[in-house]
C-alpha cells in the first residue's frame, strides 16, 4: 500500500480548475518531486496533500485513510500527527528563540521536551543558535529551524513547499543536503518547487500544467 | 517539560518580546486600572473625608434631657462612650440661664471650650477663647448691643426673680424664631426655672471680655462661659440642658449611635440634626454615584481600547495564528494562547494599576481634603479581578476572529 494515494482529484473555485483530475502515489521512504509554473496548481496540491484543504472531486488517502472527507477538526490531528511542513518563507514564530520554535511543534503534539528540540536543531547543524530569536537568524538558519521543527515529532511525511525559494546557493546545497540525509534515514519527502535543480535532486519528479498532472520523470541518476 | 510550563513560556514571551503592541494594551489597561482603583479608594474613602469636612459645619447630634433622671456632665460622658473615639470629633456640653449684663437680660451658655470649639470650628472668635477663670465670650450683636470689645470688663448678675420672670418672656419670644435645638433648650430651661425658683438675688461677678464670637447665628446674642464660673455664678453646678456632638459618621451611623445611647441611658434623648446629616447624605450620594459613574465609563473606554489592540494583534499575527494550526494548533488552543496573553496582560495592568491608583488617589486626597488616605487591602484582588475580567470580555470577540483564520490562505508562499 502506497504511504499516498492521490485518486483523480480536481479542486474547483467556481470556474477555475486549480487541479483537474490529478492521480499519484508516494510510496514511503520516496522522495518526490512536484514542479511546475505559477499558477500549475502546485499551491493547492501542497494544501490538499498538507491536510489544510480538500478536494473538490476524488480522493486522497493517506497511509490507507480517506483524508479527502475528513472534518477540518480531523485534518488537523492528521496534519499534526503524520505531516511535517517546511514553507518557503520559513514562518517562525518571531517572538521565540529557534529552540522555542521547534518546541512549540511538539506542544501542539505531544510534550514539549527541550532537550530533543536542542538535539534536532544540532541535526540541521544549529546547535549553537538555539537560543537565537528568529530576526538574528540568517535566511539559510531559519529554513533549517523550520526543517528541524518539521521532523521534531518524526512524521509519515515532510511536505516541503518552495524550500530553497528564498535562500543563496550555500544555503540551497544545505537545505538539499539535509534532505539528502532525511531520505538516507527512510523519511518520506515530498518537495514542491518550481526550480530544476531541486526537483532533479529527487527519485522522482511530477510536472503539474494547468492543474494537470503533464508528466512524470525519474531520476535514474539519483543518489544519495 | 509539561505542556503548562511551556504554555507560560509562549504567552510571557509574546508579550515580553512583542512589546510595542502589547504595550498599548497594557498601558490602556494600567490606565483603567490606575483610575478603577484610585477611585474605588476615594469612594470608600469620602465619606471618611467628607464627613469630617461636613464637620466645619457643627454638630449633628443633639443629646437633651429626655425628663427621666439626672442630664449632667456624668450623664453626657456616660453617653459619649457609646460613640467610637475616632469619629467623635468634638462634643460641647451646654447649660443655660438667663442673667443680666448692665441690667440687661442675657443668655448665658456656660459649656467647656475645647469641646464648643471643636464641635463648632466655625465659630470665628476676634480675640481669644476663655482660657482663665472669669473670662468671657460675647456675641458679636451682644457686644454691640452691650457696647464692650476685647479686653472690656463686664458685671455679670445672676438670680434676681423680677428681672428672670422679664427674662424668660423675652427668651421665649426669642425661641420662636429658632430651630428644633434651642427649641428644645428654650423647653428645658423654662422647666429648670420653674424648678429654680428662687428670689434670692447675688452680686453680679466680674469677667473680662477675651473675644467677641461671629457665627452668623444666635450666638451671637449670648455669651459664654466656662461650667465652672457658671457654677460658681449660680451657685450650682453640675446640671445640662443640653450637649452637642459632633461626629464623623453616615447618617445610618448616626441613627445607630442615637438608638444605642437612648436605650442605654434613659435620661438622654438623642436627636440628630437633620439638616447637617441629610445634606451630607445627600452631597456623599451623589459623589458615590458620580465616582461609580466615572468609573464605569473608565472601564468601558480601557475595553474597547484592548480590544481594539487585541484586534489589531490577531491581525498583525495571522501568519502566526495561520502556522500555529498548520502545526495542529486546535481552535481551543489558538483560544487558551490568545485569552492568557490577555489575561496575563489585565493582571499586569491590574497590579500597576493598583500602584498607581493608590499613587492617584493618595493625591487627590492630599490635594482635594488636605489629608491622606490608607491603604485598603481589598483593592488589590478587586482591581487584579476586575482588570482580568474586562481584559478577558475585550479579547473574547479578537480572539474569536483568531480561529477563523485558514492557515491555507495565511501561508501561501508566493
């Protein structure tokens, strides 16, 4: 059973088809890549995936459970229990320091626990800034914070969207570098990115066109 | 770490770190608070105040001879114990006759000085109080009328029955004219007379004019000695017609004071003065309810103030609200987070506002009744509480917005 079943789901605001008839599957332990153009339907696929929007038509399931009917009451249980969100623009609460970020992830799901948040900030290589509020993060800092908020509390799935979109090359290689050993320890990635160079670095690419799925491509050179 | 600890961690954060914000709302509630509690320790306070303001205007009790038994300094001293020492602020025993002055019929009240004066501190004296032994005060129509100042000596003529018969018809005829009190005194001195009815005639006794008394009332046409020249003069002491007290207290208070002294001492029959004590009721009733006024309308102000702070923190925090549920933040706790930022927030205020009230207060005490005022224990829970409750009904309806916020629009990358 695939970890993500995506049965020909469209999501419809009034006239606009923001994803028409869209089917894929993630198996676990996959790293997968979604591309395309503003406006391809990335977004909306990102949210239906991320528990934070549903279908119009057709059904999501995830690790066997249908997601696509689910109450928002439920998404979010789901959402806190299996995904881990990585967001372009980081999003880190900027009164807390880097260690409180990552901290307020495990509030909302279990028991804070500091000294596991510190040892998840030292994995993303931020051991030292753990006690840094977010304004005197770099870029590059802040999206490994975000990263290591989105493992804390080890989901089914990391949910990457733009990940590199806001960062320099260094911190680009970085954050792909984390991804890399992610991967290498059996995590589930999926990364949503319009830049070719992050989708190539991943087993598998899918190539969203007007809310279509238009291609599919695999990396046979892959490595990890 | 228990989810509590951290709980406390992220809403003192919020409001130590995100301090301009907050500190509108904090200074709008430190203000309310600051105004709730400087107020709320004036209203307790003023009738304190005002009363013993109200003083400067003279007694509001009377005790007279109720006819059953003795009424002397005994009697009155007995009466007096009832009254709680703090809030006696003077009382003036008073005995009355009728005498003659350059064969002139004049009300003598003979009473104890310390006691007229601080019973009635508005009594002006030119010159100075009796202090020695035959030494008198003169009203000031008296005076004129007597054609004696400061320093003059006067003979004073006790007992002759002719003259005291022509006395009583004139003081009679006075009396009229008077209110309930010398009523009263008129009554009683009539029966004293009847029962001092005596032709013996003395010598007059010679006194030295120490100041003339302005009071705008009919004292000005007595004079007055002390109890124990009048005692002398008459050849008897001890006997009153009458006392006047003058005491700090509600008119419910006074009302108790003159049920407990009439059913403990028979011989006395306490009666308040009407027109002090109602007009003192009134005047209180109405600061009270100027000073609840004044507070509510505070209070209402502090709240529509945070939350319209509130508001605009919901607003500027969407994003956060937005990640918080991507997270899996519930709606109960983006509620908890936002309500104990406010509560937290109405605590703080609460407590500087129960500093600086007390601060404000303590000035307006200074400034209005040149006295200052104590600290009341009570205000610190009220305040914190009150401060808490308003903060938390002006969060209810931002915070409510807060959950309304889809983490989906709030995070969009682009």
């Amino acid at each position: 059973m695939s970890l993500l079943e995506i049965k020909n789901i469209s999501k419809i605001y009034g006239e606009l088809k923001a994803l028409d008839d869209v089917s894929l599957k993630v198996e676990k332990g996959e790293w997968v890549a979604i591309m395309g153009p503003s406006g391809s339907g990335k977004s909306t696929m990102m949210n239906i995936i991320g528990c934070m929007d549903k279908p119009s038509l057709g059904q999501v399931l995830l690790d066997g459970v249908d997601i696509s009917k689910e109450s928002n009451k439920n998404l979010t249980n789901i959402r806190r229990d299996k995904i881990g969100l990585i967001f372009q623009q980081f999003h880190l609460v900027n009164y807390l320091t880097a260690v409180e970020n990552v901290m307020v992830s495990q509030y909302y799901h279990s028991m804070p626990d500091e000294k596991e948040a510190m040892e998840a900030l030292a994995r993303v290589g931020l051991a030292e800034r753990a006690k840094h509020l977010p304004s005197q993060l770099s870029g590059g800092e802040q999206q490994r914070v975000c990263i290591a908020r989105a493992l804390i509390n080890y989901p089914e799935i990391v949910l990457a969207d733009e990940p590199t979109g806001n960062l320099d090359e260094a911190n680009e290689n970085i954050v792909i570098d984390i991804f890399r050993q992610l991967h290498r320890e059996g995590t589930t990635l999926i990364v949503v990115t319009h830049d070719p160079e992050v989708a190539e670095v991943a087993q598998r690419t899918l190539v969203l066109e007007h809310g279509r799925l238009a291609k599919e491509i695999v990396n046979e050179n892959f490595k990890d | 770490m228990k989810k509590q600890k951290m709980f406390f961690r992220m809403i003192t954060a919020a409001l130590i770190r995100q301090h301009s914000r907050m500190l509108v709302a904090l200074l709008a509630i430190a203000v309310g608070a600051t105004i709730l509690s400087g107020l709320v320790t004036i209203y307790y306070d003023v009738p304190r105040q005002m009363g013993a303001q109200f003083r400067n205007y003279g007694a509001n009790m009377l005790l007279l001879p109720s006819g059953e038994g003795e009424f002397n300094e005994a009697t009155v001293n007995n009466a007096l114990g009832v009254v709680n020492k703090e809030n006696l602020v003077g009382a003036a025993p008073y005995r009355y006759e009728s005498v003659f002055i350059n064969e002139q019929p004049v009300i003598a009240a003979a009473t104890n000085m310390d006691g007229a004066k601080a019973a009635s501190p508005y009594w002006l004296v030119n010159g100075n109080w009796p202090a020695a032994e035959n030494e008198v005060l003169v009203g000031k129509s008296l005076a004129a009328v007597l054609g004696v100042k400061e320093g003059s000596s006067i003979n004073v003529v006790y007992g002759e029955e002719s003259r005291a018969a022509k006395t009583e018809a004139d003081a009679e005829k006075t009396a009229e004219k008077k209110d309930i009190k010398e009523k009263d005194i008129k009554e009683n001195k009539a029966e004293k007379s009847n029962e001092t009815d005596v032709s013996e005639e003395k010598e007059g006794m010679p006194f030295t004019v120490s100041g003339i008394l302005e009071t705008g009332g009919s004292e000005e046409d007595y004079i007055f000695i002390s109890l124990s020249d009048m005692a002398v003069l008459t050849g008897k002491g001890g006997r009153l017609d009458a006392a006047e007290l003058s005491i700090s207290a509600s008119q419910d208070e006074l009302k108790a004071y003159a049920d407990k002294i009439s059913a403990q001492n028979s011989a006395v029959s306490p009666r308040l003065v009407k027109r002090v004590t109602q007009s003192e009721t009134t005047v209180l009733t109405k600061l009270q309810a100027l000073v609840f006024l004044v507070t509510a309308v505070v209070l209402l102000l502090t709240m529509i103030c945070v939350a319209t702070t509130m508001m605009a923190v919901v607003a500027e925090r969407r994003k956060e609200i937005g990640l918080r549920k991507a997270l899996g933040a519930s709606d109960s706790s983006i509620i908890a987070e936002f309500m104990g930022e406010g509560l937290l927030l109405g605590g703080v205020g609460g407590l500087l506002g129960v500093i600086f009230g007390f601060a404000f207060a303590q000035a307006v005490s200074m400034n209005v009744f040149n006295s200052s005022i104590n600290f009341r224990p009570l205000i610190l829970p009220v305040t914190v509480i009150v401060s808490v409750l308003v903060t938390g009904l002006a969060c209810l309806l931002p915070v409510r917005n807060a959950t309304d916020v889809d983490p989906a629009l709030v995070l969009k990358g682009e």
